[in-house]
C-alpha cells in the first residue's frame, strides 16, 4: 500500500508539472500584450494548482461554441445594416470637426458603422432624474421598448420601471429585456421576474451562468452595455445600471454610486436600437433590424454628429481601445477622465503618459473607496508613473463615482459604459458614444469639475511616503492585472 501511494504521489506531480508545461506553452502562444502573458505565468508559478484553474476559467476570451459561431456569422448582415447609414445626409464628414472625423474613419473602415449628425442630446446625472425621465418615457411608449443592462436590482424607483413595463405590455407593446445572468442574480430570483414574464415581456438571461459549463466559457465575460430603446425614436446609454442607488449596496462602505445617463433622439436611436438586435441575437438567434433612421438634415440644423462604438465578441477586436487612444492623441489641450475602475492596459498607461509629457494637461478622476478591493489597490500602482508623468490624479469623496467620460479639449466627449480596464476594453460586450457637440461637452467638463470639487488631489511628494505595507498590496494586486 505505501507503494501504491508513492506511486500515486509521483503520478500526481508528473501530472501537474505536464499540466504547467502545457498551460505555459498556451500562454507563451497567444498573441497578446507580453505585460499580460507574464502575469498570467506569474499567478500559474506562485499560486500552485489555483494558477492553472483561474487561467482556465478567466485567460482567454471564450464565448462558448455556439454563442462564438452565432456571432462570427453574424458581423457580415450587421455590417451591410451599418454601412447603409452612409447613405443619408446624417453622415456627412466634411461638416465633422476634427477629433470625431478620424473617429469616423476608424470605425466606418472597421465595422462599416459611420457617425450620424442630427442628434439631441440630454446629461442626465441624478438618480431620479434619469429614472423619473426613462419612466415617463416608457408610460409614453406605443409599440416597442429593447433594453439591455448588466445589473437589475429591485428596489425603490427601479421597481417602479418594472411595473411601468408591465403597464406598456398590457397596452400592446413589445418588450424585450436582456439582462446579464451574472449581474442580476437578485432580479431574478424576485417576483418581478415571474411578474413580467407572466404578463408577457421577453425577459432574456445573458451568459447564463452555470457551474456545468464553467472550464466551456470564460465566466468574467459580461454583457455590460446598458441601452434603452422606445419606439426607434428615443434612447438612452451611459453608466448607470437599472438600479434606484438608495437601494443599492447600502452596506458596501463606498457611498451611493454616482452615474449619468445620456437621453438621445434623432438618427443615432436607431443605431442603438441595432446593437440590442445584435445582443439579442447572439443570445438568442433570433434575428431582427431596426427601421433605417430619416436622415432628412435641415441645412441650419445643428449638426451635433454621435459616433456608436461597440465592443465585444464577434465584433473588430480593440475598436473601443483604439477609439480612446486616438482620441487622447488628438488632444491639444485638455484629457480629463472619469472612471470607477482603472487599471489600464501598458499601452493606455504609455498614451497618458506621453500625453501629459508633450504639456497637456491630463487629469484622471477616481473614486477614493471601491466597491472591489483588488482594483483599488492595482489602481494605485500606477500612481508613482502617472504622477511623475505630470497627470493630476484626484480621489473622489462622495461616493462610488461610477461614471465613465473622457472630455477632450473641452469640445470633444466619450461616454458610455467603458472603464478603463482590461476586462472592459478587451472582453466584455460594451459601448461608448464619440460626441461632437460643445455644448454637450462642456456640460459633461462642467460635471466632472463637480466630482473634481469633490476630491482631493494626490501630489506627488506625499504619495512617496507612503508605507510599505501599501506598496506591497499595490504590486501583489497589480500581479492580478489579467483578472480585473
């Protein structure tokens, strides 16, 4: 019997080091940044059996067989949809201005999704009213209402959307709702779950979670768009998830979250309406297509041209990435940046900081209390650089500010759902809007002054003397980069 368990004992190790061995290999193969491939083989050596299943389950972008089939054939219809916008007068590029003209570019030559003048555009950055505004607009609603979020958490005015919901369905318009599996747990395991799918609105589990299937798709992979679309003709995106804050990770420590919504009409609705058909589709396969938007732009019309940048699976790898860093190289003067998460890829920590070395000031805007330990102390691991860049680094103390922006030049906006992390930049479904609209900017600099009031500054000379004992959770943390 001790030979039996000797024998068993060497077979095991044998076993674990071929398995090492193999996992290395993949690794070493895959074409990626070598920042995220050397962290991957770190956590496989110092984190022995743990290493290698965390890279199975988080190390490579699996959507699972059939959800990856569905959406490779699905880009080259939604393609065709896209590039059919190129022919109304909403896209006319010889009008843009010059930060959202090369946006144009990148994303008409990429995914054949051009920028659509013609927009009105509304920042709405309260709770109630983004809520109170969505409710009206859907008790106005008359055939349609798609919505996709990643978190639905019952409670409060978010419970008041639910019954407004159920009210339009008794009046005889679709409703389709898609909310990610992972990010709603509790929606659905409430009544309003079983209420609004017994009075008839397709409610829709995004990458269904299941244990059965958890070494067959990357788990981490989310849908994290959040898009409401009413009729074809209004819409809304931004950071906010269908959530009432005051009801909201009440025991977290972070505060209420602070996010803004973005309330839209004219041609850009439609193209909203088109990345829930895609979403749809892919979980779902079934296939439909928005009307095509009336493009018929009146001369002295403001032009106010939007740019839809979507990201995930199935669609060109990095657009939304590519998207930000053209857009900070364009800056003449100004980056300023909102985001909740930020652990940056080396690419994106080289772009700011080159940015703020040609003398632009670049100011990047962060809550001072995270709702995940691990990204607030990898986030500081990027301080000491950022700083001796010349990046002005604030914490923000009123809450967990969760809104996502880049204002560029005080003319030029990114909004959205994107942070600035791996995991949103390169994996997860999500969508970022490019806005061409100066009074719309400077509303969105105005607001992030408000959050900037709301903080305190990190300077430099301070941030050195911090202890070991940070330092040393900063770098353990920042090893964990490829999981945040």
């Amino acid at each position: 019997m001790e030979k039996f368990y000797h024998f068993l004992t060497l077979a095991s190790i044998v076993f674990y080091w071929i398995l090492v061995a193999g996992v290395t290999i993949r690794v070493v193969l895959k074409r990626r940044a070598v920042s995220v491939s050397l962290a991957w083989l770190m956590i496989i050596y110092i984190i022995p059996i743990v290493g290698v299943a965390c890279y199975f389950l988080f190390g490579e972008l699996n959507l699972g067989r059939t959800r990856a089939e569905r959406a490779k054939q699905m880009l080259a219809p939604f393609a065709e949809w896209f590039s059919n916008l190129n022919d109304c007068n909403a896209h006319s590029p010889e009008s843009f201005g010059r930060h959202i003209y090369r946006i144009d570019e990148l994303c008409n030559n990429r995914l054949g999704l051009p920028a659509l003048s013609g927009n009105s555009l509304s920042l709405q950055n309260s709770p109630e009213q983004i809520l109170h505004s969505i409710i009206q607009d859907i008790e106005n609603a008359q055939s349609s209402i798609r919505m996709v979020f990643y978190i639905w958490h019952p409670g409060g005015l978010a419970d008041s959307v639910a019954s407004a919901l159920i009210q339009a369905t008794k009046r005889g318009v679709s409703v389709k709702l898609l909310l990610d599996s992972a990010g709603s747990p509790r929606f659905f395991r409430s009544e309003w779950y079983k209420m609004m799918r017994g009075a008839g609105i397709e409610v829709v589990q995004a990458l269904q979670v299941s244990p059965l299937r958890i070494f067959l798709r990357r788990l981490d992979l989310r849908q994290h768009r959040k898009i409401i679309v009413i009729d074809e003709e209004i819409a809304y995106t931004g950071s906010m998830n269908m959530v009432d804050p005051a009801y909201f990770k009440q025991n977290s420590g972070v505060g209420q979250w602070i996010d803004i919504m973005v309330r839209i009409t004219g041609p850009t609705v439609n193209v909203l309406s088109a990345i829930h058909c895609w979403d749809w589709e892919v979980e779902t396969g079934s296939r439909t297509f928005p009307k095509l938007p009336e493009c018929q732009i009146e001369t002295n019309q403001p032009k106010q041209p939007v740019q839809v940048v979507p990201s995930g699976p199935g669609m060109p790898e990095h657009l939304i990435s590519q998207v930000l860093t053209l857009a900070i190289n364009q800056a003449n003067h100004s980056v300023r940046i909102t985001t909740p998460y930020f652990v940056p890829s080396a690419d994106l920590l080289e772009t700011l900081k080159m940015t703020a070395q040609r003398g632009i000031e670049v100011e990047l805007i962060i809550p001072h209390k995270n709702d995940s330990m691990m990204v607030q102390w990898a986030s500081r691991a990027f301080y000491s650089e950022l700083l001796t860049a010349g990046v002005k680094i604030y914490e923000f103390y009123g809450g967990l500010l969760h809104t996502k922006s880049v204002v560029i030049d005080k003319e030029f906006c990114l909004v959205g759902t994107v942070n600035m992390d791996m995991r949103s930049l390169w994996l997860n479904f999500e969508l970022t809007l490019a806005i061409d609209d100066q009074a719309f900017t400077k509303e969105m600099y105005w607001l992030q002054q408000s959050y900037i009031d709301q903080a305190h500054c990190v300077e430099l000379d301070q941030w050195k003397q911090r202890t070991i004992f940070s330092r040393f959770f900063e770098r353990v943390f920042y090893l964990f980069n490829p999981l945040l």
